[in-house]
C-alpha cells in the first residue's frame, strides 16, 4: 500500500532515456473508479519560479514501472507527458 504523501516523498525517473522529472506534487483521481489515474511532478518555472510554470507532466498510472524507498521509476516518451498548466 502507498499513501499519496509518500509518493510526494519519492523521485521520479524515467528509465526510457534517464530523465529525471522531479517529486510528485499532485496526483488526478478518478472519482467513478476511486483510484489514482496520473501523478502531476511540476515542469521548469517562469522565470526562476516566480510567476508560476508554464507546464507540468502528467504520467498515467500505468507507466509507473516500480516504486522504491526514494525512487518513482516510469518508463514515458519525456516530451508526450509534458502538458500546459492550468493558470
């Protein structure tokens, strides 16, 4: 069993090409399934994270390959998961 704030505790790697995405901030729920559908880690800051950020990656549940003491490990194209912020 994983509790949402252990995952916010844990790195996030992709094992595609050894990108390194952050921690988890967020996680999007399914409410008819009751179960965790993506985790959100945040994207690259508007300038120097002042003014927000412009994107974030969304890694559906699936893609998660292993979850480890420290470490998150997916396996993602980098550039298909990286979506707009909601502002």
């Amino acid at each position: 069993m994983v509790r949402i704030y252990d995952l916010k505790q844990k790195e996030v790697i992709n094992i595609k090409d050894g990108c390194r995405f952050g921690y988890v901030s967020d996680v999007i729920i399914d409410p008819d399934e009751g179960r965790v559908e993506k985790i959100v880690i945040p994207g690259e800051g508007r300038m120097f994270g002042v003014f927000g950020r412009e994107h974030e990656y969304h890694i559906c549940w699936d893609d998660i390959e292993q979850i480890g003491d420290d470490l998150i490990l997916v396996k993602v194209d980098t550039n298909k998961c990286l979506v707009d912020c909601d502002d």
